[in-house]
C-alpha cells in the first residue's frame, strides 16, 4: 500500500510581522474545463490569508494522467519527467520567495508572493536587479533615500545599458570613477553617493544568493570632505538687491525667495519646499526635518522673515528641485556671481556666516540638524582658513 504524501506547502507564520495566516501551495488539475484534446490545464493553488490565486503552468494533461494524491504527472516518459521538473521548480520558487521574506523580516502578502513569482529576481544583470530590488525597498525607503537611489541608478544607466554582474571589478569601478569625473563632470561627494549605493545593492544580491566577482570586503568606499561653495557678505548682498529690483522676472524673485530664506535658516531645499504657514509659530519655525525625521525649532530672523509671504502661503511658487536649481545657474550669471550656485549652497552660507558672525559651534550643530558635531567643525575649518586668506588682504595697504 502506498503511502499518502501532501505535497502542500505550509509555510511558518512570520514572527513579529504583519502577516496573519499560513501559506499554502498546491498542484491542481483543473478538471473543469476540458480542452478539445482531451487535456486539462495544471495550475498551482496558492492561499494566503484567506486570499487565493490560481496561477497557470502551462502545462496540460488528460485527467488519468495527473495524480491527484502525489500531485504529479503520472509516466516516465522524458516529457512526464520535464513537466514534473517544471512543477518542482514552481515550488521551489515559491518556497525561496517565502524564506527570503522570512529571513528578512519583511511582510508577505499574497499579491507580494504572486509577483516576485512572475516576475522573479533578475540574477544576472545589476541594473535589472537594482531596478527590481528599489521597487521593494519603495515601500520602506524614506522619500529623499528612494528618489537618491533612483537617481544613482538612470546615472548608471547613462553609463552602461547592461551590467552583467560578471563584469563588476575594481576595474569596473575605476572606469564608472572616471566616467562621473570626467563626462559627468561630478564632484566628490556624487561620486561617493553612486559608490556607497552600488556597494548597497551588491550587498543585497550577495543576500539573494546572488554571486558577484568582486570581494566588497575590499569595495571600500571613502568620502572626501569635498568642497563647500558658500556666499560671502558681498554676494549675499548682490542677491538680496536682485531680489529687490524692480527688473527681476516672477521666476527668479519666487526662486530667490526660498534660497535666500535659506540663507538665514539652514533648511535643505526638501524642507523649504514642505513648510507651511501652519509651521510659524510665535516667531518661530517649527518643524520635522524630512531627511533626519528629528523636529527642529529655529527663531525666524527679521532677515528670513524678508523673503516670506506676509499672508497665504509661505511661499508662492510649486517648481521643482531640478528646476530651483537651473534657475540658480541663470540668477548667478545675472548678479555675477561666479560661484555653482546650487539650492545647497544656502545651507552652507547659513552655516560659516553664522560662525563669522561669532555663533557658538554647538548652537551651529543644533541649528543645523547635525548629529555629529564632526559634521559641523567642518565649516569651523572653512572659516578659519577663510579668515586666514583675508589677512592678506593688508598688503594691498602699501602698494601703489
């Protein structure tokens, strides 16, 4: 007599997860429809909290020739052996699907199991597999972190079409430095950034069970200090008369608004671009950094008051990052400021002036939203070699 096996899948209910119920997985014939020879489609039988999803094999067989209590193909013929060969692969797929969200804490669903199946996890190219991988880390990423992470992947992309994993080596690495460099014309810390994000994704393909050629025990990734592009007094002035005249376009006085706010706050562009009136409060400005997620309270300047709106919105433009910036490039060849102005160089004026001006560097650090007062000694060093290069300035005394 031959033994009863259940070859349904249960799969362990995900400790500390959001996932309720178990997860099962059959092979089913679906006997009713008969097709006009005589077959049957195979189809796997997957439930999932109470969901249930029927997802062909194409397969088809006549109804003697499936075993209902083995859920296999009845036969010995190569073909009966390739379709059970594809039936044992589908389970094996779903079951590493499984484990993987399993291992990793994350939380399955029906519609997640479904579609990692369909679409499985690209093994071969980086880019499809980096593409793959930032459409699951969407759903936990902060904003900011998701759309950096995209960023680095068109600029690989720009780089090479294709990226087979093979092909990742410290060769590799030293050519896509020099492409940035070179073509790109990227600074330092760009390049850090598409490094730091290529190492993160190799990093998730070695958890995949994915092999790559290179040790990332020796990918290191180093960040330079770089260069912090900041406004001096004079600058800030020829700025703030731009903004005044009566010859500046709508774009520009809307645009030099929120840098020179900046200016005198600190914000990054992604929190000027969120703040409401709602966020005044009795001459204060209050509120939750999107990149640190810490609530911040910074006094309003009569200075940073200047360039609000005294009713309605804070601000009166929608325009976007990218074109803030491009609009920065135009305002900076108008007033003759030969600096690359980009919305970022706010925040850095903000911080050596204020050191200039006699701030204490521990406010600065709190001002600024630093969690590491490291960071914030960066711009002490500015300054201070800043005011070195002005000494010099004396000798201009006693010439002619």
């Amino acid at each position: 007599m031959s033994k009863k096996i259940n070859f349904g899948i249960f799969f362990p209910r995900v400790p500390h997860s959001k996932m309720s119920g178990k997860v099962y997985i059959k092979v089913r014939l679906k006997s009713d429809y008969v097709r006009m020879d005589g077959t049957c489609a195979i189809y796997l039988q997957v439930r999932l909290s109470g969901e249930g999803k029927k997802i062909p094999l194409d397969i088809n067989v006549k109804p003697s020739e499936f075993n209902k209590v083995l859920q296999r193909i009845r036969g010995t013929s190569k073909q009966v052996k390739d379709w059970n060969i594809i039936i044992e692969k589908a389970l094996a797929d779903m079951h590493e699907i499984e484990l993987d969200y399993r291992m990793s804490n994350r939380v399955l669903t029906l519609k997640k199991l479904v579609n990692e199946y369909l679409k499985p996890v690209p093994k071969f190219d980086f880019l499809q597999f980096m593409d793959y991988e930032l459409e699951i880390q969407k759903d936990f990423l902060k904003r900011s972190s998701y759309n950096q992470q995209r960023s680095s992947y068109r600029k690989l992309l720009k780089f090479r079409k294709h990226i087979p994993f093979s092909e990742i080596d410290d060769n590799f690495v030293k050519k896509l430095k020099v492409w940035c460099k070179n073509s790109e014309g990227n600074q330092n810390t760009t390049i850090f950034t598409l490094l730091k994000n290529v190492k993160k994704y190799l990093n998730i393909a070695n958890k995949r069970g994915i092999k790559t050629t290179m040790d990332l025990g020796d990918f290191k990734v180093v960040q330079s200090r770089g260069v912090r592009t900041f406004l001096d007094k004079n600058e800030i002035q020829k700025l703030h008369k731009y903004w005044q005249s009566e010859f500046i376009g709508v774009t520009h006085k809307q645009v030099l608004s929120k840098f020179l706010f900046s200016c005198f706050t600190s914000l990054r562009i992604s929190d000027v671009q969120n703040i409401t009136r709602d966020n005044v409060i009795a001459g204060f400005l209050v509120y939750t950094a999107r990149k640190t997620e810490k609530i911040n309270k910074i006094r309003l300047s009569d200075s940073a008051k200047l360039f609000m709106q005294e009713e309605g919105p804070l601000f009166l433009d929608t325009y976007s990052d990218k074109h803030i910036n491009e609009q920065l490039k135009g305002i900076a060849k108008v007033v003759g400021i030969q600096k690359r102005l980009t919305f970022h160089v706010a925040r850095h004026t903000f911080a050596t002036q204020f050191i200039i001006s006699g701030g204490n560097v521990v406010n600065l650090q709190n001002l600024m939203d630093h969690s590491d007062i490291k960071q914030t000694m960066i711009y002490v060093h500015i300054v201070n070699q800043f005011m070195d290069e002005q000494v010099s300035l004396l000798d201009n005394i006693l010439e002619d």
